[in-house]
C-alpha cells in the first residue's frame, strides 16, 4: 500500500509522492497549497503571504491576542483548529504545536504564552489528533476588571471651559463706496436698455457735433 499523508494546510489525506515539502517550514503540502518561486523551489502559501505582506506590530502572536480580546466581549470559551490559528496569525505554526501538548501549556515567559495570557486566556484542553484547543477565560481577571470599570465609571471627568464665542462684527459699507455701486448699476441698466448697435448701421452723431455742423434755414 503506498504511504499517504496529509496536508498541513487543507488537510487532504494523498499518497506521499503527490506531495510537496516546504523550502521555509520543511512540511508537505498538496500541489493546491504551494506555489513555486522563480529558482523552482516550491513554497507554501502561508510562507508566501509572511513575505508579501508588511511587517507587524508586536509579536507573531499579536493576532491571536487581539482576537482573543474580542471573543471576550461574549464568550468565555473559545475552541480553535491550528488551521484556524495560522490564519489568524498569518504564519504557520512550529512542529512542536503539532506533536506536543506542553507547547500550547507552557509557562507565560514564552511568546505564545503571552499571546493568550495577557488577556485573561487560558490553555484548557489541547486536541492533537483533531489538531485543535480550547481556550478558557480566567474568572478571577473577569472581576479585577468589572472593580476597574466601576471606578473608571465613578470618577470625574475634568473638562476644560470652553472660550466665551466672540459675536462676528459686521462692516458697514461708507456712504461713498455704496453711491459708486449704484451709479454703476445704472450704468450697465442703461447699456441693456440701450438699442442694439448692428453692423453697417450709422453711428448717431453727439449732440455738440450737431450743433456745429447745423445748417441755416434759408
């Protein structure tokens, strides 16, 4: 019977030849979960968006802090596939995750330690063969944290007065300024009203030039 394995990332049980390992994790993957690079290495995809994708703030594991922050607003347990976690984190988990329960119930010194313990998590059960854990929120931070929002809530808050509102001075206008603009109003009234001037028609002369050039009843 050929040797079958499963991938690490979908989770499809195939025979060991069909599979491929990892340049950057060392693991088997199936020809859907791999891409490969421009040297002909094969990678896999959770190694490939680790190098895409920008570089985070805090800890491999400040995803899953943050993650385990908000399933606390309502829930106090929270049950997790490793392929969920990897999603979550954006990486793969290390081979220890896989085989060993200490990993996931070591002290709070280490990296992933701090990822659930900083926020009130705990480590309540680990599953190998279903590869999945249950966290469990911790009773005793719950109340240290409702006596800190009762205080939070009792205090004071300190605002600072608001400046006095200055009422906006309105400019009058002088009397000068205000009879140009009448008498400039009028003027452009008076070019409306002012018979259209068409090509080729006669300009009418001024009345100083009639004068001069009137001629005399005989």
């Amino acid at each position: 019977m050929p040797i079958k394995e499963e991938c690490c990332l979908c989770g499809k049980v195939l025979s060991y030849y069909s599979l491929r390992h990892c340049v950057r994790c060392k693991r088997l993957y199936c020809s859907t979960c791999i891409e490969y690079m421009e040297d002909g290495d094969v990678i896999c995809l959770n190694c490939a968006r680790r190098m895409v994708s920008p570089p985070k703030l805090g800890t491999k594991y400040s995803p899953l802090t943050r993650y385990l922050a908000k399933r606390a607003n309502y829930t106090d347990t929270a049950t997790l596939s490793f392929q969920r976690i990897e999603g979550i984190i954006g990486d793969s988990l290390p081979l220890q995750a896989y085989k060993s329960i200490d990993w996931w119930k070591t002290s709070r010194t280490s990296a992933q330690g701090h990822a659930w313990s900083d926020v009130g998590w705990s480590v309540d059960d680990v599953d190998v063969e279903k590869r999945s854990v249950t966290f469990r929120r911790e009773k005793g931070i719950l109340r240290t944290e409702k006596k800190q929002t009762k205080k939070a809530r009792g205090q004071k808050k300190t605002t600072k007065p608001l400046p006095k509102a200055v009422p906006r001075r309105t400019r009058i206008p002088s009397k000068t300024r205000m009879a140009k603009m009448v008498a400039r109003l009028k003027n452009i009234e008076r070019q409306r009203m002012a018979a259209p001037i068409f090509p080729g028609q006669p300009k009418s002369r001024p009345s100083h030039e009639k004068r001069l050039f009137k001629t005399k009843k005989t």
